[in-house]
C-alpha cells in the first residue's frame, strides 16, 4: 500500500515579474489502497497537487514523499524511472496515439521502458485490455472506438507497468454519466487489488464515490 505525503509545500510560478502561489503550505497525507477524489475550483490547485506527487513538476519549496521515498530531489533521470514503474496517470482527453491499434497504445509505456520482450509485453497489454473490458476490439484504432472506450484503452496503458498508483486528471470529463459510473467501478475493481486511486474531478457523482474527498481551494487544504 502506497502512502503520499505533501510536507510544507509551496509551489510558486514566475511569468516575467509576476509570481503566482498555486500552492499553499501544503500538508497532507494520501493513504495507501484509498481511493481519493481531489474537488475545487478551476485553478485552486487541484492538477498542481497532481503534478506533484507524479514528480511532473517540483515543490517550490518542501517536500513530496510517495511509499517512503523523497521524489522532490530525485534527478529528471531518477524521476522518470521512478514514475514509470509506480505511477500510471489517465488524461482527461485519452492522449491515445491515433495511428496505433488499441493494443500498441496499450503496449507504449512498457515499450518506452524496454520492459520485457515484445511477446511479454504484447501479452500484458492483451491482458490489460481484457480487463478493462475490450478484449474484442485490441485491433481497432481510437477512431474506431467510443469516448468510453478510448478511456478504457486509456487505463488500460495506466496500468501497463503494474504501477501501484493511478492518477487521474478529470479522468471523466468527455464521458456521459452512464459511462463515467462504468469507469468507477472499473477503478474500484483496481483499488480492490491494493492499487491507490487518486483523481481530480468536477463531477459531483464521482466525487461521492470516493473513500475520501479533499477539497482544493485558492492553493490551500479546505477539507480532508
């Protein structure tokens, strides 16, 4: 079980003279195997939590501890191997390559990490794709499927190197309501085996689905 901690953390951005404090002495701390919803505002900071504990972007100041480990001083190198084996991020808008199969989407992370031989990872890939539901449809391309299916295809890369964290960033935003319940239970189904859950979103439903709610607002922690 994979425990976050945000420690004193302040992140500010500078555009010329202009500096912008997204993030407010931040502390908090994220439980392994939970599933939490992160809720506020547009621009309160909610992708800026996100981004830290994927180490997509640093602290101005303080700390990102994720399963005991400091990644706020990790090199880019040491980062990016760090995030390739223990986070998988869904995106609001699928970012799925459209001249790949459904199955080389899938495959792309493990590829980009020489992981295994072509044979292990195209059956991890096949069998990530099973479980999200499109074993019928590894062939297609994304023009071929519907909004709900690129998502799943979507997760289904998520979780290509069996990472113990999925992150989400408005993971439901372009998906109907039916679709978007679907797509939790999906999550759940992963959360159940031990992975922790974490996502940004605007959807009331979704939000009352999680185990926990944070609430983002003007960079600080109004509620956990």
């Amino acid at each position: 079980m994979c425990k976050i901690e945000l420690r004193n953390l302040d992140k500010v951005y500078t555009t010329g003279k202009v500096e912008y404090q997204a993030l407010k002495n931040i502390n908090l701390t994220i439980g392994g195997g939970q599933v939490t919803a992160i809720v506020g505002p547009s621009g309160s900071g909610k992708s800026t939590i996100l981004n830290m504990i994927t180490g997509i972007d640093r602290p101005t100041s303080g700390s990102v501890i994720v399963d005991g480990t400091r990644i706020d001083t990790m090199s880019e190198n040491e980062l990016a191997r760090w995030r390739g084996k223990n986070v998988g991020i869904i995106f609001q808008f699928f970012q799925l390559f459209p001249t790949l199969t459904a199955l080389e989407n899938a495959m792309l992370p493990m590829d980009l990490a020489r992981m295994g031989s072509n044979s292990e990872r195209r059956m991890m890939a096949m069998k990530n794709l099973t479980l999200v539901g499109l074993g019928d449809k590894m062939n297609n391309l994304p023009s071929a499927l519907s909004g709900g299916e690129q998502q799943r295809v979507a997760i289904a890369r998520a979780l290509a190197c069996d990472p113990k964290i999925i992150i989400g960033d408005e993971p439901t935003g372009n998906l109907d309501s039916q679709t978007e319940a679907a797509m939790f239970e999906l999550l759940k189904k992963l959360n159940d085996q031990g992975k922790t859950i974490i996502y940004v979103t605007h959807s009331k439903d979704l939000a009352a689905r999680a185990m926990r709610r944070i609430t983002i607002r003007d960079g600080q922690v109004q509620n956990t």
